[in-house]
C-alpha cells in the first residue's frame, strides 16, 4: 500500500483537505525568492552574524521541531563555512550592543499540518542597520537586505531542517562571493 492510499484509510477526513493542499503545492512549489547578485552586496564588509531563529508554534514544537535547534544547526553551517557566530544574550541585547557592521541572521518558520503532513512557510532574512540615502540622519535598525522567502512546502521535519541548511549554505555562497579576502577573524 502506498502512502497515498495509507493517508487515505487512516485519516478519511483529511483526503479532500490534502488533495487540496498537494494542488497548492504543486502550483505554488516554484515560487520562492533567493537574494539577487545586489543582495548579495550587501553583506560585503560584514564580519559576521548573529542567529535569532522565532519560537516555534505549537503544531512544530508536537512535531518535535524546535527554535534552538534550528538556530544551532544553522550557526554550526555558518562557523563550519568560515563565517564568524555571535552568541550572547537576547535578540533585543543583540540589537542593542550592535555595530552597523553587524549582521543578523533571521528565521522565521510557521508550520502547519493537514493531517500527518507538516508544511511550512519559511522566511529566512539577514537583516542590517541601514540609513536613508535621501537623510542619513534616518537609520533603521532592522532592514532585510538579503533573502529568502518560501511561499510553502510539505514534507518531513528532516526536510524543513535540510531546507534550513541549504539555504544558510547560499547565504554563505553569497557572502563569500564579496568578502574572498578577508579571512575569519
């Protein structure tokens, strides 16, 4: 018996539901949006990032996926790829003791599931102080200048996780592709 026809028995009233949800999928699963080549310059100069991942909702934390875990995972990919991790006290003591230089890498995941099927929406940001251009006595705090947002996907917590890794992998492609020679510090 195959999965389909397994979903099918177990939970009949979910059927219509997920045929629904699969056709949505389907249609929408090509859009997402990766930063560009002038995302990309943005992170030039940035010596390194912080990781603020949102809690999980409840739906998530049942299907044993957790915020910490997700933040771990992806400051591992980062120091495993050369990029310097910041880690000490809250996302707001973060903000608050930043440089402009500072970079902060924000995930944010929300999780929903029709019957044993978990899908995701995903937000994935590096966000930055920036100033107006037209006043630069006007600076923002907290602009996304590179990344990565994905309309919806299914799949296994180890496919979210996978998700997460890959892209925390272009992000690094991408700040490596404007900082080649300044090593590690």
């Amino acid at each position: 018996m195959n999965m389909r026809e397994q979903i099918w028995r177990r939970h009949p009233r979910y059927a219509n539901q997920l045929v629904t949800l699969v056709a949505v999928a389907i249609v929408i699963a090509s859009q997402h949006a990766f930063a560009s080549d002038i995302d990309n310059q943005t992170l030039k100069g940035l010596p390194g990032f912080y990781v603020a991942v949102e809690e999980v909702n409840e739906i998530g934390r049942n299907a044993g996926i957790q915020a910490e875990t997700l933040a771990r995972d992806v400051e591992l990919r980062l120091e495993s790829q050369g990029a310097r991790v910041y880690r000490t006290g809250s996302v707001l003591a973060r903000l608050a003791e930043s440089s402009p230089t500072t970079g902060f890498v924000y995930l944010n995941v929300n999780i929903g599931a029709v019957g044993p099927v978990l899908c995701w929406a995903l937000q994935f940001q590096v966000l930055q102080a920036s100033r107006l251009v037209r006043d630069p006595s006007i600076m923002q705090p907290t602009a996304a200048t590179w990344g990565y947002a994905n309309i919806l996907h299914c799949g296994t917590k180890a496919e979210l996780r996978s998700k997460v890794l890959d892209i925390t992998d272009e992000l690094v492609t991408a700040w490596r592709s404007v900082n080649e020679s300044k090593p590690k510090e």
